[in-house]
C-alpha cells in the first residue's frame, strides 16, 4: 500500500506509519508538562498562554473530550473535579491557584528550570 503525501511523492504505508509512531514516541519523551483542560474553561485557556510565554511545551488532555484522559486525571488528582489540573514531571501541581501560589512563592523558577531541562 502507498500513500500519497501531497507533495509529489508517493510513500510506501509503512514508511509513513514508522515515521509517525516515532514522532509520538518522541513527543512522549519530551513533554514534561501535562495540562487537563476543558474547551470551555478561560483559566484552562489563561495557563496555556502562560506556558506558551515562557516558551515551555506542553501535553494538553481534553478530558470533556477524552474519557480515559479524564480518568487518568482523576486517578492523578486524587479525584479532583476543577480545570485546569496541571502536572509538571510527573509531579501534581494543582490548578491555576496552586501555579499562582508557586510563582509568588519563589519555587516556580525551579520547576521551569527542571522542565526546560
């Protein structure tokens, strides 16, 4: 099987799924900061604009779209009902609230210094 690219190019189906499967394994890697949100949360929206200033990448999870990201949410949480949810290597960090109180506290610098790596 072949597929065509759209750039004059005809691939072979295996080439194209080798290619794709390591860009997600390489992105699986390289995000350190994972965000739960909502499509209809402004404070969802407010931290992603903060990450993005601060040139930090991120995992976004729609968990009004995504049951298993909600799941995994919770699960990560402890049950937690409110968005954004934000996790940072692995780390919980709590809402926008708790991103807030990390800034004025001095310890955000840290934790953007260990994400970028």
């Amino acid at each position: 099987m072949h597929i065509y690219t759209g750039m004059d190019k005809v691939l072979p189906a295996q080439v194209i799924s080798t290619t794709i499967s390591a860009e997600i394994q390489l992105e699986s890697v390289m995000a350190v900061i994972t965000i739960y949100s909502t499509s209809t949360c402004p404070i969802c929206d407010k931290t992603k604009a903060l990450f993005k200033k601060w040139g930090l990448d991120y995992d976004e999870v729609r968990v009004d779209q995504d049951p298993a990201g909600l799941k995994e949410m919770l699960s990560i949480t402890n049950h937690a009902r409110t968005v954004p949810q934000i996790v940072v290597q692995g780390k919980w960090i709590g809402s926008f609230t708790e991103l807030t109180e990390l800034h004025m506290d001095g310890e955000l610098d840290e934790l953007i210094a260990a994400a970028r790596g």
